[in-house]
C-alpha cells in the first residue's frame, strides 16, 4: 500500500453563520464560514443539497456559476440567492 502525504493540516478559529433563507422562488438553508484559508473567500454550503463552494462578491454575481455549483435548476431561484449572497458575504 502506497503511503499518502498530507498536504496540509491547519487548525484555526473561524466565524460561521447559519442562515435560513425564504424567498418567492425557493428557500435556501446556508451555512457561511469565514476563515483565513481561502484568501479572503467565504466558504458557502447549502445544507438541503450538500454542495459547497468557496465565493468571493464576483462569484457570487455570477448566475452561471451558482447555478452549476449548488445545483440549482431554476433561474430565478439563482437570482434571489446571488441576491442573498452579494448582500451577505
């Protein structure tokens, strides 16, 4: 058996906050994580799907990228969570 190699192991403080979305289009239950990891970039999960996706505000405009991220089929669901998220991250 091959031996692995750890990459990194970093432990640190971070700021996470669950957020619970209901909009006209879709609701949304997000976990937000503010951590010094990803050069300056919040990790996103979305909880009902699983996905997760580290953003900055640019990413978070970008509809294309949400959609296929987090799994979401509808546009306007997309739109109201870019909304959400520019105006939260």
């Amino acid at each position: 058996m091959e031996e692995s190699h750890i990459l990194y192991d970093d432990t640190e403080q971070t700021a996470t906050r669950f957020v619970g979305i209901a909009g006209e289009a879709a609701r949304f239950d997000v976990v937000i994580t503010t951590t010094s990891h990803f050069y300056g970039k919040k990790l996103v999960a979305v909880i009902q799907s699983g996905r997760t996706a580290i953003l900055n505000d640019e990413d978070a405009l970008n509809l294309p990228y949400l959609m296929e991220a987090f799994n979401i089929t509808d546009e306007e669901e997309a739109e109201e969570f870019s909304r959400f998220l520019s105006a939260n991250l």
